[in-house]
C-alpha cells in the first residue's frame, strides 16, 4: 500500500543508514578526537544517497559543536 516513490525514498535512507555504518572512523590522540578518510567510498555513498555536503558531513561526524 506505499507508493512507489514513496518506497523509493525509504530504500535510499536504509542504504544510506547502512553505508554509514560501514564507514570508517579512525580514532587520534588516545580517542579525544577521531578524523574519517576523505577516500572512504561509504561516505561517498552516504553524501550521494542523501543529497549532503561530502566536506561538511566528513567534518561534522567528527566534531560535536
């Protein structure tokens, strides 16, 4: 009973969700900071799936302000 756009939409936010939880963190400075590889194909994916800023989504996973 969901349309097809609908469903879509719902397909790319589950893939989305799962390329993120692929992605790679890498942990710096005994874990007070951590940086994510600008290479990293699953948050290409991530950005692509989602419509969002490859730089802005590398930046803000790994910043909490």
């Amino acid at each position: 009973g969901v349309k097809e756009s609908h469903q879509m939409t719902i397909f790319r936010i589950i893939a989305a969700i799962l390329h993120l939880g692929n992605l790679e963190i890498q942990g710096e400075r005994d874990g007070e900071a951590c940086s994510v590889s600008s290479e990293d194909e699953h948050l290409s994916n991530f950005c692509s799936l989602l419509g969002v800023e490859h730089s802005q989504m590398q930046h803000w996973l790994c910043h909490r302000k």
